[in-house]
C-alpha cells in the first residue's frame, strides 16, 4: 500500500530511511533554516538537528495531528525546532522564499498510522475504511461509495498500475451495491474472485489496491507536486532538496517534477530555435541516480528496502 516510511522503533513510531546520509547531503549550512515536511515521528528532524549549530534552525511540518502534538512534546526543549500542522503543499505559508537551506519529503504513510487499525490504512481483517492521513476530506469508504466501476478502475490504474483494474473494481462496486460491510474484508473478497489470486499474490495485489485508495483520499500526487515547485520557491541557491519515495508511481512523480527545474530552455517543442534565453534551470541534479539504503540497513529495517533518495540543488 506504498511504503510506509520506516520500521517500527521501540517507542512506537518508525526508524527513519537514511537519516545519515539525508543529513549529509541536505546541511550544507549548519546556521541555516531548514524544512522537514513529512515530520512523523521526528526521526530524520532529530539527525538534522545533530547536523545543526546554536544558530541554525528546522521547521518540521505533518499533517497529522497525532504526529504534531507528540513532536511537539518531544521537541519541547528544542530551541531551534519549530513544529507545525499542515499539508506539504502549504510549505510557503511557513518559509519565505529563497529562505530554506534544504528541504526534506519522506513521502508515504509512516508506520504508526499503517499500524493503527482505527486510522484505516491496513488491509488486516475488519479494518474499517478511512485512509485519512488528516482528519479533513472525505473517508475512503465515503469515496468508494460515491465512485463508478470506471473511476474506481481510473484509480486503481493510476495510483499503482494495476493490470486488472477493471475486473476488480466491477467486484468492489458489486460488493458495495450489494449492501456489504464497508471493511478491508470487501476489498480482499473482491480481490480474491481473481483469476490466480493466493497467498502472496493476495497480500501484493491488496498492498497496492490500498495504496492506490489511501492515495487518492489524501490527493498525494496533487500535494507531491504542489509541495516539491513550492519548495525550490522556498529555497535559497545552494540549497539542497531531499526527496524519499517508496514506489514507482510516487517516484516517477518526483522525477517528472524535478525534470521541469532541471532544464535551462523551457520553450515548446515545436519552436524551430530557442525563445526562452536558455537560462531557466533552477535545480541541478546532486545525484545522476537515486540513492539507495545500504545492505545494512535492508537488512535491519526491511520496510526501507524499496526507498529512494534524488537529491537536488538549487542554482
């Protein structure tokens, strides 16, 4: 169901995905101001903050309050921490522009909220439907009764590439109209009238049928696109932007985003020669591929061993 962002840790929350080397690509100042956006558990806020002098400072954004009001108690003495409750994509609303040093979007769901079963994110038995990373907008089981086998099949294709989209939202929308309990059991009963769908098949196919919900109830392709252009806004030159995907579509997203800052003519492809000037590059590739987590720390947090990590600077 996407990734979640890291493995559980003894206090509940998650094991932050390549704290070390975010932090070392990301501080290029140790006094200036920096975002995490996607603060959850406040692991990678914490590693930042070792990064950080007496001057320096980090804003931590979630748009969960659960995760704000417990960071805000264990940032409490934390002079140079600020936490706040919003969505990504409202990041301008908190930096000024031009006045980041770096930025970090750990994307996904976190663990705590995977795990929680009353916040709906789990495909585990009598789950109830709601998906909300917030408490804004409407439920996923609100949703699924408001869409039709074609807009049912839409997400299903877009959010996670489903080949049998199709077929398997007439099931869901069968159930549904049928007056069947809207749980995580309907979305696994509609999946199992699949040709071939057993056990481990089961489990992947359900993963990304949730992910695919989960991310259309939270809009995350409009809020990872509106957050990363709001970011390069909000950074200064030389600062660095660093972004953790846990699956394709989620990845892709942020690739064709960074794409458009990373070219220096942005003319249409149909004009014989240049108009623009050519100078229009805003971001420059840090890294040529993606990062990846060590053997290690696959091997430790099996949650992380689908990240990765494109690092990006502002020019």
């Amino acid at each position: 169901m996407g990734k979640p962002r890291g493995g559980q840790t003894g206090h509940g929350y998650h094991m932050p995905v390549m704290a070390d080397e975010i932090a070392g690509f990301m501080v290029v100042d140790p006094k200036g101001l920096y975002l995490d956006a996607t603060l959850g558990g406040g692991g990678h806020a914490a590693r930042i903050l070792k990064e950080l002098a007496p001057e320096g400072g980090l804003i931590g954004l979630d748009r969960d309050m659960e995760a704000v009001e417990r960071n805000r108690a264990n940032f409490a003495d934390e002079p140079r921490m600020r936490v706040e409750h919003s969505e990504f994509s409202r990041l301008s609303e908190f930096c000024a522009p031009g006045g980041l040093s770096g930025v970090l979007f750990d994307l996904g769901v976190s663990s705590r909220q995977l795990d929680a079963k009353e916040r709906g994110f789990s495909f585990t038995p009598g789950t109830s439907l709601d998906m909300r990373m917030g408490s804004e907008g409407p439920a996923a089981a609100d949703l699924l009764k408001s869409w039709d086998e074609w807009e049912l099949a839409g997400v299903l294709r877009r959010n996670s590439d489903i080949d049998e989209a199709r077929r398997l939202s007439r099931n869901i929308i069968a159930a549904i109209e049928v007056g069947e309990e809207m749980s995580s059991d309907l979305i696994r009963k509609a999946a199992e009238k699949l040709p071939g769908v057993r056990g481990d098949n089961l489990n992947s196919l359900l993963a990304r049928i949730f992910q695919a919900i989960r991310m259309e109830v939270n809009d995350e392709m409009g809020q990872v696109e509106t957050g990363l252009r709001a970011a390069v806004s909000a950074l200064r030159s030389g600062g660095r932007l660093c972004v953790l995907s846990y699956h394709s579509v989620e990845d892709r997203k942020v690739k064709e985003t960074l794409a458009e800052f990373e070219k220096d003519c942005v003319c249409e492809e149909r004009l014989p020669v240049c108009m623009c000037g050519g100078k229009n590059r805003s971001l420059r590739k840090v890294l040529r591929k993606p990062a990846l987590p060590s053997e290690a720390e696959r091997g430790r947090n099996p949650r992380a061993r689908s990240a990765k990590l494109r690092v990006a600077e502002k020019v």
